[in-house]
C-alpha cells in the first residue's frame, strides 16, 4: 500500500509542478452533502429500506447507491475536510433478483425451471479527512487532486454463483459462498468487531478552450484501498439436501453447509465512476451542456440547459435519457440544491438524486 500511496503522491507532486501555475488566493469554507441511488429492479426505498418487500419488479442486473457527506475549507488551493461515506452495490442476474423478490413478497416461484444464481455484493461505511490540491493553468485550466484518508466501520463484500432448478415437490442445486462482513446477517455467525483502514483518490480537470465552449471530466475512486487485517470471512457450499417447498410452493431453506469460518486480510476498493461533461454557451445568459457518468459498468447519458437569471442567480434543468430521470436545479454564488428523480412520488423512484452545497468566501 505504501508504494502506491507514493505513486499518488508523485501524481500530485508533477501537478504542483507544472509551469506556468497559478495558484488560486482566495479562502473558501464549504458544506456539501451528494446523495444518488439508481435501481434497475424496484424502487429505491422497497429495496434499501423496506428491504425488498413491494409490488413492483422489473428484473434488471444492478442497484447501488452512492452517498458523500462533506465540511472543509480551501486556502490557497490547498483543500482540507473530514468526508463521510455510504456505499451500497450490488450486481445479480436475472434470476437471483426474481428468487429474492419472490422470498420476500411470498410469491410462488414458477416451478420445473432452473435458476442461475450469480450476486455480488460491496457496502461499505467510512468516515475520515480529505486533502486536496487545486491547480489553475494558464487562467483557464484547472487540475484537482484529493485524497481521501478513510476508516471502514461496516462493511460487506464478495458474493454468491450457483443454479438451482424447482421442481413440483422438490429444490435441487449447489450455492457457493464467499464474502467478508463485519456482521453476519446471512448465517447469523457471531463475530470479533473489526475495522480498517484506508485510502480513494480523486482527480479531476476542467478546460475552458474559449468563451463559448467548456470541458470537464472527474475520476471519482479513481483508485482506491481500504485494508482490514482480521476480516470475518464464509467460504461454503450449500446443498439443497434439506431445501424444499413449503405447502404454499414457497422455498423452504434448510440448507447443508459445508466450508469454513475464519479470519482473513482483506481489502475493499470502491467502485470506480467516471464524469464527463462538454458545455456550450448559446448565449450570454443560456448554456447547453452534454454529460456521461459511468459507476462502475453502468453508463447514464444527459441534457441540460442552463439560464442564467442574474450574476447571482442561475436554474438548470437535465433529462438523463438512460435513467429517464428528470434534474432541477438552482444555484447562487454562495450554495447549490440539485433533486434527481425518474418519477413524481419519490416512494416509487428508481433513480433518486440530491445534491446541497453551501460556500462562503473570506
């Protein structure tokens, strides 16, 4: 780890000494708190919170969310702040998101079928302090790098493959196991509390190549390492020996185990994501702009448009056409509000996003 956190480091060091820069002088303390969740299956809320059980499902293959919460000050282009995070990502086929849904909402499973089984999991809870660099170029360039100095406090990671096929009276297949955790929810194991430690860096530029046009683009996670030295860990197989259907053809799980528990190092990486934006000014007081954000292997395309209502004031609106997702915002020299949905309940949003920033200049 040591090697790579100087590897970072050197990154910034070549951005501290490009030529040519100037350094911003003015004083800034900030609040920000950025919150997004996308769900491909069932609104956000019927999975994160009432923890799956709804009417409504849609197969999909992904659901995560993605939460940031922020204060710190930037002087001189150096940025310090404490950072606490909420990250939940799951991936699954098909088949997995149906079995669960039909679990949870006491569904009758279609029956003399085979289900393939495939679940990864990563959640994590981390609070720590992030130090940054800003780097303007040439007045209309700028660079920032941060890094994020984290400790883990909960977490869950790793995953689920295997087939199963129902039968009319019967359950038959082989589930294989393995994943790290601090509390075991699955197999109710009962754990030594354990923590880690670690890092994420960011980078991101900015280019202005003329007084209509603009391009931006940030690496969130860019690389990233949380190490837990005594992680909690299962690797089992389960076997349906003792798996059937219950008289309402519900599964009846009694699996048999067999495998390990134990204690392991461990480390976690976040998801990477990705932003790029290209703007153009129509005019004076309207810019039109084109944006891409990519978590991990899923892509969001989108529109907005952006009118300015004095020096002060501006509201903007966006469609993302791969989310079907609505944004409004409005924003002043001093803070942003920024709400995302895909639908006018938010109970019922499958895409749900809010961002509010508030800075002030000394």
């Amino acid at each position: 780890m040591k090697a790579k956190i100087f590897r970072l480091s050197l990154i910034a060091a070549m951005l501290l000494s490009a030529s040519k820069a100037s350094i911003a002088g003015q004083a800034e303390f900030y609040l920000s708190s950025h919150i997004f969740g996308h769900s491909e299956t069932a609104p956000i809320k019927q999975i994160v919170v009432d923890d799956f059980e709804g009417s409504d499902f849609d197969a999909g293959k992904h659901s995560f969310t993605h939460n940031v919460w922020e204060a710190g000050a930037v002087y001189k282009g150096i940025k310090l702040a404490v950072i606490a995070r909420y990250d939940y990502a799951l991936s699954y086929s098909e088949d997995t998101a149906y079995l669960v849904y039909a679990d949870k909402n006491e569904v009758q499973i279609q029956k003399n079928k085979r289900y393939e089984l495939d679940l990864d999991v990563f959640h994590a809870r981390t609070n720590g302090v992030k130090i940054g660099y800003q780097l303007d170029l040439n007045n209309d360039m700028r660079w920032e790098f941060d890094v994020s100095y984290l400790t883990v406090s909960t977490f869950l990671d790793g995953g689920i493959d295997g087939a199963i096929t129902v039968l009319d009276d019967d359950y038959q297949g082989e589930i294989n196991l393995d994943y790290v955790y601090d509390n075991d929810k699955l197999l109710d194991r009962q754990v030594e509390k354990t923590s880690g430690k670690g890092f994420a860096a960011d980078l991101s530029w900015a280019w202005q190549a003329n007084s209509k046009l603009g391009f931006a683009a940030k690496w969130i996670d860019l690389y990233s390492a949380l190490r837990i030295e005594r992680a909690p860990f299962t690797e089992a197989k389960a076997s349906s020996s003792r798996v059937n259907l219950d008289a309402q053809g519900r599964i009846d799980v009694k699996p048999v185990l067999s495998g390990r528990e134990s204690y392991r190092k461990h480390t976690l990486r976040f998801p990477r994501q990705m932003k790029l934006e290209g703007n153009y000014w129509l005019e004076d007081r309207q810019q039109l702009a084109l944006r891409y954000y990519r978590y991990d292997r899923l892509g969001f395309v989108s529109v907005s448009l952006l009118q300015k209502l004095s020096q002060a004031w501006s509201v903007d609106g966006a469609y993302d056409f791969s989310a079907q997702a609505l944004t409004f915002g409005l924003t002043h020299l001093n803070f942003r509000l920024e709400l995302s949905s895909d639908h006018l309940d938010l109970y019922e949003a499958r895409t749900f996003g809010l961002i509010s920033e508030f800075r002030m200049h000394f």
